[in-house]
C-alpha cells in the first residue's frame, strides 16, 4: 500500500455528493447517535449552510440525549481515499479541543467529550488503513494548532480502534465509565505530540 492513501478535505461541496450517499446509505459521522436523517435534511434546505456550519465556529451542537450545548473549537475533515482510481469518500475525522481565555488551546474537555478525536469509516472501507493515515494526518494538525497531548477514547469491544490509536502512538492511560454516555467500559488513550 502507499505511503499516502488518503487526502483529508476540509467539508466542501466537491466532496458533499458522495458524502450525502453515505449518509443515504445509512452511514452517520457521529458514533453515539444517528445524525445521517438530519444531516439530509439540512442539505437538501441548504447545502451551503450546511457545509458552512460544519466549517464554522461557535453555535450550539445536540447531544445525543437531546441536550444543547456550546459547540468547541473543532477541526472537521472528510476522509477521500487516494489509493483508490476513483477516489472515494470513505470516512470523516474531527478534532475538537477547548480554547483559555487568550484563545490558546487547552487540553481539558468537558464531561459531555470523550475525546479529542473521533473518526467513523464506511463499512465497506474499512480494515485499509484509512482511519489510521486520517489520524496520522489530525496528529499533525494538533501539532500545529499547539495541542501538547491527545485523549482518544474507544470502545473495550473495538480492536480495530485500538490498534489504530495505538499504531499512531497511543499510550493506554485507563478504562473508564462516562455515565453521560451510559455504563458500557471506555479505554482512554494518550498520544503525545511534542518531540
């Protein structure tokens, strides 16, 4: 496989049409909830308002018991494989992180965040490398933004997530309940990002 098998794109219209298939197809880029129906409907009224709040700060998110919060700084990419003729959409990958008083990045998260990263492949790309080289290429941007560490949640039933976190330097820190989230066993992860 090649060193680069994925393009991360900030959302736009030139990737919204495979991303509305996806979402058609049953797909959803949140993993505690099924946003895919509204997702649609905020397209088909207004496909540049969409994109724009996906691509905007401030505003208000829905949580997945119905609750409104204040949406974080984040950074959200759709994942488009390269390795592929026809470059498929494949996946998304967000980065969300709190901000100080000055604007500078922290790296606490409020109760209702499990992490600092969250990704979500197709079904039928999965298993290829594309979370693990999206993740790689988020790392960078924490980097940048000046994030010193990262937290990345997953499942205790999810391998694949595992190894994905912990190819890309994920340390195991502890297995943890979020009880906002209900009482399944998390395993938290960190990756360092200063050299």
């Amino acid at each position: 496989m090649s060193d680069r098998i994925v393009s991360l794109h900030a959302p736009g219209r030139d990737v919204l049409p495979a991303y509305v298939r996806a979402l058609e197809a049953g797909w959803s880029p949140n993993t505690m909830r099924n946003v895919a129906p509204e997702q649609l409907a905020a397209i088909a009224a207004d496909p540049e308002a969409f994109v724009a709040g996906l691509n905007g700060r401030g505003g208000k998110i829905r949580l997945h018991d119905g609750s409104e919060v204040a949406r974080l700084p984040d950074m959200i990419r759709w994942i488009v494989a390269v390795d592929q003729p026809e470059r498929p959409f494949v996946g998304s990958i967000n980065l969300r992180w709190q901000e100080d008083e000055a604007g500078r990045p922290v790296t606490d998260l409020p109760p209702h965040v499990l992490g600092h990263v969250g990704y979500t492949i197709l079904p039928d790309h999965a298993g290829r490398g594309y979370a693990s080289a999206a993740l790689a290429s988020v790392l960078a941007e924490a980097r940048a933004i000046g994030l010193p560490f990262l937290k990345i949640t997953c499942d205790t039933r999810n391998a694949a997530s595992r190894r994905i976190i912990e190819k890309n330097g994920g340390r195991f820190v502890e297995s943890f309940v979020a009880p906002f989230y209900g009482p399944e066993e998390r395993l938290m992860y960190r990756v360092d990002l200063q050299s």
